[in-house]
C-alpha cells in the first residue's frame, strides 16, 4: 500500500494496483472518445508504469527538462496513452484532462504516436518499433559520457524503456541490444511487455525465440517476473538498478487487455477501442466507479504527490550546480542549452582561412576530417562514431580519438556493423541533449539508416550523419555500393538538411551549417575521389548558406547555366571553360544544399539561376532536377545502376564528361536560338 491518501474527509488508502487502474480507464476513455488507438498495452502495463513512475523513477513534473531527471522512453509507442495518462496523474503542466479528452485529434497534444518536442514529458519520438530502444542505448551513451566530464553530482540518472514484442523482432532492436551489452550500459533498464500477442495473433506464429536466453547472450542481466505483481515488479527493478555493469532486461509476463471479460489476451484489444459495453463491462472488473475521465480525488492527489516528489532531488541537484564553480557551471548550461561557445565563429572562420592559404586538392571526405579537426577541439560535445568504416568515413580525428567503451567513456563510438542502430542512437544522444553526435557510413547504406533519419528529421534534433563514397565515383565495388537514387530520396525527406559539397571550402562551411542547425539533422554526402579547391574568396562569407551561388559568372550575358553539385562542379568548370574558349558566355552554379537554396527570396534564387538555358550535372539519379532544368534531358547524370570499374571509367562510360556537359549545353543554346 501506498501510505497517501486523498481528501481530509477521505480515509481509504490508495493502493498500487488503484494508481494503475487510473491509468487503464484513462486510456480506455480516450481510445473510445478519439474512435481509434490502442488500449491494450495500456492495459498490460499499467501496473509496471504505476511501480516504475511511484518507486523509482526520478523526475519531477513541474520541471520537466531538469537535465538529470531519469529519461523514459515508451518503445512501443503505439500504447501512448500509457504515457499521455501518466503525464497528466503526474502533473505535468500542458497534460490537462482536455488534452486527454484530445487523444488523436487536430492539434492535441496527444497525438497517436509519441512526438518529441511536441509535448513536454515525450523523451523521443517513438511509433516505428525498435527505434524507442535504440534511442535508448544513444541516450545512456549521452549519460555516461557527460557523467564522465562533469561529474556524477551533475549527471547520475538511469534510462528506462517499455517495449514489446515488436521492437524486439526489429532488426534495430537486435541492433541496440548488442550495442549495449557490448558496451555494459549498466543505467539502461528494459521492462519488456511480454504479452505473446502481435497484431495477427499470437507470436507464435513466427517468434518463438527464448528473448532471456538471447539478451543473456548480449551481456544483459535478465529476470522475468509476474508483470501484474507490483511487489515482484518492484524487487526486480531494484535489482536491475543494483547492476552497474551490466545493462537489464525484465521480462514481465503481461496480459494484454487485462481485466477485459471478452476481449483479454487476444489481438482484437490490441489497435482498436473496447467498444462502450466492453469498457464499462472492463471498468467493473477494475471496481471502478467514477464517470468518464473523472479520476476520484484520493488516487488523484497520490499520482499528484508521485509527480512532486522529484522536487527536493532536483533542488538538492541544482545546489550541487551552483556549488561547481562559475566555469563548470557556465560550460554545463551551455552544453545542455545545445548553445556554442563564444569562440566557435572564429574558429571557424580560422579554419577558413587556413585552407585559403594552403589549398588542398582533395576527396570531401578528407575535406571533413580536416574540418572535424578544427572544430571539434573547439566542441567537446561532438561525439563521433562510424558504423565499422572508420577509415573510410574519416570521422575520426585527434580531439575525439579517445574510445567509449565498457571501461572508457571517451569520444568515439565505434558502432560495429550496425547502420541503423547507430543512426537510432544518435537521435538518441541528440535528444538527451548535452552532446552532439555524428555518426558515418557509405551513403548507399543510408537506406539502412533511412527511417531513424526520417525520425531525427521529425524530432528536429541535430543528428549529423556523414555518408562519404557519395556517387559512381566509388569506382571498383560496383553497383551494390554505388548510391544513384539515395540523395534524391533524403532531398525529399521534410526537416533534412542535405549537403554535397564541392571542395574543402564548402565542406567546412558544410558542417558550420550542420554544428548551428539546432533543431534540424544533417546529411553530409562526400566523395571517395579527390577534388581542387575552387574557391579563393577571403570575405568571411559562407556560401553554402544560400543553398546555391554563382560560383563562376560568365564572361557576358550568360549563354548557358552550368548548376552542379559536389565533385562534378570541377567538371562543370571545365565544360565552362571550353564553352568560354568558343565565346558562349557560360556560368557555373554551385549547388551544396537544394533544402537551403528553397528557402532564399525568389529574387536571390531567379539572379543564382538566370534566364539561359541551364543544364545539371550530378553522378547521382536525375530524379527531382526538372525543378531547375527543364527536362531530364538537361541533366548529365545517371539513368540507372553504375557498374564495376575505375571511377574515371564510369564517368566516360556514362557520359558524365566536359563534352557531354558542352554538347548538351550547345543543343539548348541553338535550340533556344
């Protein structure tokens, strides 16, 4: 029992099982008001979230973004009225009864998935299954690695995961899990809803595994517990609390739907609403007697106190702040507040310069290592990582080469072969906040990472993502490696930033743009081949921020626009100079980012792009160029897979050449003539 009780005139005490019947009846409520969702899991795991939020979580909801609350992360996001019921027992502020009223409708803060940023107490995006846990394992990498600098008087908090079935069979589940144990993560706390039911049914039909006997294999501690018995729930998340070195895995064995008369343990609970005589007839089951969406005072005012009782651990946290010292203090806001210091413009601006007066002919990934090399000295936040391609990436430089590992908490994250978990984690990181994370593969296995990009890009999180052998300039490995259709895929993606910078100038101005865009995730797309270094400018000015910019304007009015991106807009300098020596007035656009030159004023872009004729050039797909062109035929480009060869082969097999770009250009110019 839990020795609160409600108003003066009311004296009976207010159990466990009470507080997660609040929960249950709230999420029945709102899944039949709204006409969808799902109560089932609600339903299962209500009296986990009632022990873990009433014995052990650490939080207080009147300050939700207190930098060492314990983080929360609903796996199996599709149950969010788990969440949503626990943030309004708790208190928390915008989580009034109106907005569980709301569940799913237009702009609630409510919505069917968990959405970060969109309402407070939501500690990562969550829906697609498998990524909750990922994000999980980025978040206590974040934890440990702070704790690390700081100290654990600042940063001593434990992340805690419900997940299903579902995230577990996720191949970025598996992922994570790996990850984790390899690392020890031993502040990751997994309560897993055992309930054997899927969507189609029992998950007998195709997952029949021993999860235990699988995480025993990860390095995990595991238990499997009565997930309707509080007191086991309890005594199990003490002991997982109690393992330091390892991460922990509870197993509880769940009823989904539980306290439904006809609908208990089947798949019908779980994605649709109870229906108005299975609620009330699941309600009396519960004892429950109070209207729609009334919760009696006692248990009321328990969930209340539950909410609050955070306050003293995080005023006793704020006086360990204070006490620091003003630098320890200073530099823990600012990392915290996702701020830069106040020499990161002259940094870079030096490493700018550098580059003017020693310029460098290199491939882009080079060109990022070298401006990795000057700012992440600057920016301790930085953590990198790569998904086993290290030395491909080139993401690891001398201020981040110290390894996170079981026994270190250093810079680096070497990810392993795990593509999506790593770009998962990330997200994670980024959203614990304090750190900033980039994280490299091959861009053609962007695809592995797509999803957990696409969910950075929801978030609004700075997840930086360097995918370097970016075109059919990958040469010898062939088609298999050779991204064609993947930047115009993330071109299409909302919130993303994507860059494909020409030389060492704009792959610096690259990631300025990427380290300042606090609320949007970037993609670096860089070259395998070598590059000249095609700017000379010494004003300050990055250019890269319009998106697009004249990087050579035509002798006269122009004749023909050359717009390029990455390694080909030294060859469509090239095909400019020959049109030159022929006295056709050519200009060459350089094109780092179509998401940043969209969002310059109409004036700006129609000056950048001209009147003449224009043709693109970029060893990628020609898919989404008629937006400059006016055909596809104006592009010089790939049409389809590459092939196995020597770069310089497959650009002349392919007809990505000066004289193809020149022959073209003289087509439209007599076309138009």
């Amino acid at each position: 029992m839990v020795a609160v009780y409600g108003e003066e005139e009311l004296t009976a005490a207010v159990s466990i099982r009470d507080l997660a019947n609040a929960i249950r009846v709230l999420s029945i409520d709102a899944v039949e008001a709204a006409k969808s969702g799902h109560p089932g899991m609600p339903m299962g795991m209500a009296d986990a979230a009632a022990v873990l939020f009433g014995r052990h979580l650490k939080f207080d909801s009147s300050e939700p973004g207190w930098p060492d609350r314990d983080r929360f992360v609903l796996s199996n996001g599709h149950g969010s009225m788990l969440l949503y019921s626990l943030l309004h027992l708790t208190g928390y502020e915008d989580m009034t009864i109106e907005q569980v009223r709301n569940f799913r409708q237009w702009g609630s803060k409510t919505p069917g998935h968990p959405e970060y940023g969109h309402t407070a107490g939501v500690e990562t995006t969550t829906g697609p299954l498998g990524q909750g846990i990922a994000s999980a394992v980025g978040m206590a990498i974040a934890e440990r690695r702070l704790s690390t600098e700081f100290g654990a008087a600042l940063v001593d908090h434990r992340t805690y995961v419900f997940c299903g079935d579902g995230c577990l069979m996720e191949g970025v589940g598996q992922e994570a899990a790996s990850l984790a144990g390899h690392l020890q993560l031993g502040k990751l706390i997994v309560l897993y809803d055992d309930n054997s039911i899927t969507i189609d049914g029992s998950t007998a039909i195709a997952f029949s595994e021993n999860v235990l006997a699988r995480f025993d294999a990860y390095g995990w501690h595991t238990q499997r517990v009565d997930g309707h018995d509080p007191d086991a729930i309890d005594a199990a998340i003490s002991q997982a609390k109690a393992e330091a070195s390892r991460p922990s895995l509870i197993a509880l064995k769940t009823i989904i739907g539980y306290g439904s008369p006809s609908r208990a343990g089947t798949s019908s609970v779980h994605g649709a609403p109870l229906g108005a005589s299975e609620a009330a007839a699941t309600k009396a089951v519960y004892g429950w007697t109070a209207d729609t969406f009334e919760i009696p005072a006692p248990i009321l005012k328990t969930w209340r106190e539950v909410g609050a009782k955070g306050a003293k651990a995080r005023k006793d946290w704020q006086a360990r702040l204070e006490a620091a010292g003003a630098d320890a203090r200073s530099e823990f806001e600012r990392r915290t507040a996702g701020s830069l210091p106040a020499r990161y413009e002259e940094a870079v601006n030096a490493a700018k310069a550098k580059l003017l007066e020693k310029p460098q002919s290199v491939a882009t990934r080079k060109a990022s290592q070298i401006a990795l090399e000057a700012l992440t000295e600057l920016l301790p936040e930085m953590i990198g990582g790569s998904a086993d391609l290290t030395h491909s990436n080139l993401t690891r430089v001398p201020a981040v080469d110290s390894d996170f590992t079981a026994a270190a908490s250093g810079r680096y994250v070497s990810y392993g072969v795990r593509e999506f978990a790593m770009a998962a984690a990330m997200n994670g990181m980024a959203a614990h906040g304090g750190v900033i994370p980039y994280g490299g593969t091959f861009l053609v296995f962007s695809d592995y990472c797509r999803n957990a990009i696409r969910v950075a890009a929801l978030m609004g999180v700075r997840s930086i993502f360097v995918m370097t052998h970016d075109s059919i300039g990958l040469g010898e490995d062939g088609p298999t490696h050779q991204p064609v259709e993947h930047l115009a895929s993330l071109r299409a993606m909302p919130n993303l930033h994507v860059f494909r910078p020409a030389d060492t100038i704009e792959t610096l101005e690259c990631w300025d743009l990427a380290i300042t865009s606090k609320n949007t995730p970037s993609v670096l797309a860089l070259s395998r081949q070598n590059v000249p270094q095609l700017h000379a400018q010494r004003d300050g000015i990055n250019r890269c921020a319009r998106g697009a910019y004249v990087l050579r304007e035509a002798s006269s009015e122009r004749a023909v626009t050359i717009i390029a991106t990455g390694t080909e807009v030294a060859l469509a300098i090239q095909a400019a100079d020959e049109l030159e020596a022929r006295n056709i007035p050519a200009a060459v656009v350089s094109m780092p980012s179509w998401d940043f030159f969209e969002q310059q004023p109409k004036d700006y872009r129609s000056s950048v792009l001209g009147n003449a004729p224009r043709i693109a050039v970029e060893a990628l797909s020609k898919f989404g160029w008629t937006r400059y062109v006016d055909s596809e035929d104006d592009v010089i480009g790939m049409s389809g897979f590459g092939a196995s060869a020597p770069a310089e082969t497959l650009y002349e097999q392919f007809g990505i050449t000066r004289d193809a770009i020149v022959t073209r250009a003289l087509a439209r110019i007599r076309g138009k003539q």
